[in-house]
C-alpha cells in the first residue's frame, strides 16, 4: 500500500473523482461512510454522547457527514462547528444537509468562551486534516489545547488536527486516543515522535484510484513516497516448497554471534536462522561457547574459534549461501579484524547487526568493504553512530535512503514501525510488531531470520521485507498468547511457524 503526500493524496482523490465518474461530495460520502463504520465498531453504545468539533475545510466537511450518519443510527450526537474560515463548498453543503436532522450545532468563533464538553463524551476531532497549511496559531490553537486538557476520549479523523502529515511537527496539535486514517497512509503515522499525538491508529480504506496506474498515464499524477507492507503482497513473495526439496535447497547459513558473557545472542540467533527455514547452520563461536551451544542448540554445526573468549579468526567462507554476523561479538582489536577480514572476502549479500555495526561505525573505512545489497540492521542509536544524528525522523528517513542508495546497501531501521530502505531507492514500512518486542534479543532474532531466508535465496530486499514482517508478525502472535510483558525473544522465535502459517493464509 503506497504512502502518499498530502499534495499527491490530493491529486489521486482528483483523479477519483474523474475516473469514477463521481463528485467531490460523493467521495467525501464515502470517506465518512467508513469512518461512521469504523467508529462504531470501535464504540458500539449509541447512548455514549459523542461530540463532533468541525472545521471549515473537507476534514470538517467530514465530521459533518459522520455526525449525520451517527443521527441515523441513532446515536446521541452534536456538532461544535468552529468558524476558523471560509468553508469548502463541501463542507457547506453537508452542513445544510444537518438542518432537519435534530441535531445540536453550537457555534465556535473566535473569542467565544470554551463550550462545555460532558466528560463521558467521546470527542471527534475534525477540525483540520492533511490541508493544514501552517502551524494552527492563536485562538484555534488554545483550542486544540482545551480538547487537550479535557479528559474525553479524543478520536481523530484522518489525521489529529495540527499534526503535519509529511514533515517534523511544528505547532500545536490534537493528542488523539484513537486515530482513524482515511484512504492512504501518511507518512507521519510512522514517525516515532508522533506516538503520543496519534494514540493508537487504524486505516479506514474505501474505494480510491490506484496511484501506481495513474503515475504513468497522468502526467505529473500522483506517485508516492513510500510503501506499507502487506500481507496480501508479502503473502504472494513466499517461496513454495517441492516434494523432492532437502537441506540443500534451503541454504547453509553461517552465524557469527557470541562471546564469553553473551553467547545468548548465538543462541537466539542460531534458532531463529533454522525456524525461517534455512537447511543447514554452522555458528562460529569463541572456545568458551562451544558446550552452550551444542547443548541448547543441537541442530547447530559449531566452528570454533581459536580465542577462548572472542572471535578473532574465521576460516573459509566459501560453502555457505548467507552469513549474518554481529549480535553479541564485542568489538575486541581483534574481533575488528575478524569482522574486516569476513567483509573482504564474502561477496555476496550478507546481514550485518549489533557490534558488527559498532565496529564499522568506529572503523567508517569498512563501510566500503561491505558486500553490495548486504542488509544493515541499525536501531536508531546504532544508525546515528554509522550515519550521524538527525535533527528528526523525517531527516532520518533521508539520510536512511541516501545510505541505502548511495552504498548499495538494505538499511533495516528497527523502530515501531521498522523502515526498510533499498538500493533502488525505495522506502517500506512494516505494520507488524508490538512494544512487548522491546526486550533483550528479540533483534538478535531478526538477524537470524534474514540470514536464514538469504540462506533460502530470497533476494535482500524480499528478505528484509518478509523477514521484518514475518519476525513482528512472529512478536503480535506470542504477545496475544502470552501479554507484551512476558514475552521473551525465544518467543517471537517459537511463533515464526504460527506467523508463516498466517502469512500463507
Ligand atoms: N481521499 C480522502 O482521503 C478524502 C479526504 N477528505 C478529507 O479532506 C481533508 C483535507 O481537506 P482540506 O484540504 O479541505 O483541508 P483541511 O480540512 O484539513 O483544512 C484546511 C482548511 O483549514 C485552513 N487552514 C489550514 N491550516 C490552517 C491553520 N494553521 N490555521 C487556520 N486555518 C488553517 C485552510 O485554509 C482550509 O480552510 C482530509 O484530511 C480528509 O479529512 C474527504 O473529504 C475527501 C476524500
Ligand atoms: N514498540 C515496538 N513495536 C514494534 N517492534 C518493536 C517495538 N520495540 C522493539 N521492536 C522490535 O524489536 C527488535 C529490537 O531489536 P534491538 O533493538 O536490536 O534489540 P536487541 O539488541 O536486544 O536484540 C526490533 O526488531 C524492533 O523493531
Ligand atoms: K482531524
């Protein structure tokens, strides 16, 4: 699903309207439409009040039409219709479509003492969508803080109004509980540091022309900017599996991971390269983890370094399919050297993770060395240590892109929504994942699962697409089992066949 602008959202509901032959109304109907659904499913009581605060642009033309469609389900409805500006013709139409309908409209100009708001109401927010033109300012703006300090429960429609759809935030904005996105995501719901404006988030999706169909045939028609995964795309990259397939088919990955006081990292790794699929594994690990591993994890083949406690020397390279190396290795002098020596000699697209990329990050020089269409699996600190600080996740994303384009590289960026930047240029977001994740290991897990379907011969930005998707996947499946507090990285491990299962669905 393509993340769009909002001057590009606004071209392709252009191109709706022409290719469907209906009118602007007609499409604000259906927007509406399905968020009135939404809505409800989510509060199902109509004798819960539910306040709709409407602006003068098509983001309060909307929360108009909700508020006629509540009426008509009988919902306990009203209207606080702020005069911020001029009103779209759409707006102005559906609020004439109010009249006769019983419902209360009080009237919001600028100056008027604050209308009061019964607390047990659930407020929709609908005063400014993806038309926001400038930071919301002055009286609108101590409006937006009195819903804030209110303790209703707050939903947004298509976006919290304030919020800037495709930039930093700046200005005031609407703290949403609940975030109802119409049509096409934009790429502020992503962004880490608009989690407390946005609450949760759903997309609410109805009918809109393709943006991939119209960029070719319109000149200058919408394109867009990024891409979400989804399962229904994911699902169809799955390679199949033949009767006559053995280990061999499925790839020999080789893990580097491990040292004394964090040979937990092997393991989890290890387990995750074997439960994604690959055939055969071989670990390389310091003397010191030899019995750890052999004993946890018996499918595991061990070469074993001649440190007792670090990995220093890694002999032939040339059997195997993928290699991940990183989680756990420390950055002694000379698991520094071990590192440049495997980034020379392997040439074809590996995974680098964790201390592999500290030490590049110390030692830049080795960036050049690294194997075209490898895949790097930063979290933001260990970005900022390769690729500097950014002032904000909007620059990060550039400078994310810039790397992966510039270098040739995969660059994983593991947040909540973790983004997937690609030689080619491209960006992709994950929707699978949960905070229960954040805990020790769980991308220790990751880098075993995408060495593991490098292994199976996945290309590196498939890999990194299915794999981010399959191990958050992996994540929401062991948190429904288990809650987000309990779970364990061998958790999200141990439900990589649940979320194979899901995904094949
Ligand atoms: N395809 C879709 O997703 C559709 C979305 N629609 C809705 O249309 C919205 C966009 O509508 P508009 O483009 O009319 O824009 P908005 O309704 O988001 O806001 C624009 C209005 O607010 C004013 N304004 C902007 N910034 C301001 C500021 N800082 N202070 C005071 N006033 C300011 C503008 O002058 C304009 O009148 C979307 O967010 C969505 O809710 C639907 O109505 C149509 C279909
Ligand atoms: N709030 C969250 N939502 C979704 N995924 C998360 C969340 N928090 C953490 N994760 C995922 O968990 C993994 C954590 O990786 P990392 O920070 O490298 O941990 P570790 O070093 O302990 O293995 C990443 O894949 C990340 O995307
Ligand atoms: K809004």
């Amino acid at each position: 699903m393509r993340i769009l602008t909002a001057a590009q959202l606004r071209a392709l509901d252009q191109a709706t309207i022409r290719a469907e032959k209906i009118t602007s109304g007609e499409l604000m109907e259906r927007a509406a439409k399905a968020f009135t659904k939404a809505f409800t499913r989510h509060f199902p009581d109509p004798e819960r009040p539910v306040v709709v605060v409407c602006g003068t642009g098509n983001n309060g033309g909307d929360g108009l039409v909700v508020a006629r469609r509540l009426k008509s389900r009988n919902y306990k409805v009203s209207v606080i219709q702020a005069n911020i500006g001029t009103r779209s013709a759409d707006n102005q139409d559906n609020f004439k479509r109010l009249k006769g309908q019983g419902i209360e409209v009080r009237q919001l100009t600028q100056g008027d003492p604050w209308p009061a708001i019964a607390p047990e109401a659930v407020v929709v927010d609908a005063l400014f969508g993806t038309g926001l033109g400038r930071p919301v300012a002055g009286y609108w703006a101590e409006l937006i803080d009195y819903l804030n300090a209110l303790p209703n429960f707050r939903v947004a429609v298509d976006l919290p109004s304030g919020l800037s759809s495709d930039g930093p935030q700046e200005g005031p904005c609407v703290h949403a509980d609940l975030t109802l996105c119409l049509g096409l995501p934009k790429l502020a719901l992503f962004a880490p540091a608009n989690t407390q404006l946005l609450g949760n988030w759903e997309l609410v999706t109805f009918p809109l022309a393709d943006p991939d169909r119209l960029h070719p045939e319109v000149g200058g028609g919408p394109a867009y900017q990024a891409t979400l995964n989804d399962a229904s795309e994911l699902g169809g990259l799955l390679k199949k599996r033949y009767a006559n397939d053995h280990k061999g088919t499925f790839g020999h990955a080789f893990l580097v991971a491990g040292a004394f006081g964090t040979m937990g990292a092997a393991v989890i790794a290890g387990r995750a390269v074997l439960r994604a699929g690959a055939g055969l594994l071989t670990c390389h690990i310091p003397r010191s983890g030899y019995e750890i591993m052999q004993i946890s994890f018996p499918e595991a083949m061990c070469k074993v370094d001649t440190h007792r406690y670090h990995s220093t020397e890694i002999g032939d390279l040339g059997a195997y399919d993928s290699i991940g190396i990183g989680p756990g290795i420390g950055q002694e002098a000379l698991t520094v050297e071990a590192v440049r020596s495997v980034l020379s000699r392997y040439e074809r697209p590996m995974v680098i993770d964790a201390d592999a990329i500290n030490i590049i990050a110390a030692h830049p020089e080795l960036l050049k060395l690294i194997p075209k269409n490898s895949l790097l699996t930063p979290h933001p600190k260990e970005f900022a240590r390769l690729f500097g600080e950014t002032e904000h996740d909007f620059a990060r994303w550039q400078v994310q892109r810039e790397v992966a384009k510039r270098n040739g590289l995969v660059i994983v960026l593991k947040t909540g929504f973790t983004s997937i930047a690609t030689p080619g240029g491209e960006l992709y977001f994950n929707p699978t994942g949960n905070p229960g994740m954040g805990t020790a290991g769980t991308g220790d897990a990751l880098t075993g699962v995408l060495t593991g379907l490098l292994a199976q011969g996945y290309d590196p930005v498939t890999a990194a697409r299915l794999g981010v998707y399959l191990h958050g996947l992996a994540g929401d499946l062991a948190a429904e089992e288990l809650s987000q507090e309990f779970l364990l990285a061998e958790d999200v491990v141990s439900h990589l066949g649940q979320a194979y299962r899901k995904l094949r669905e």
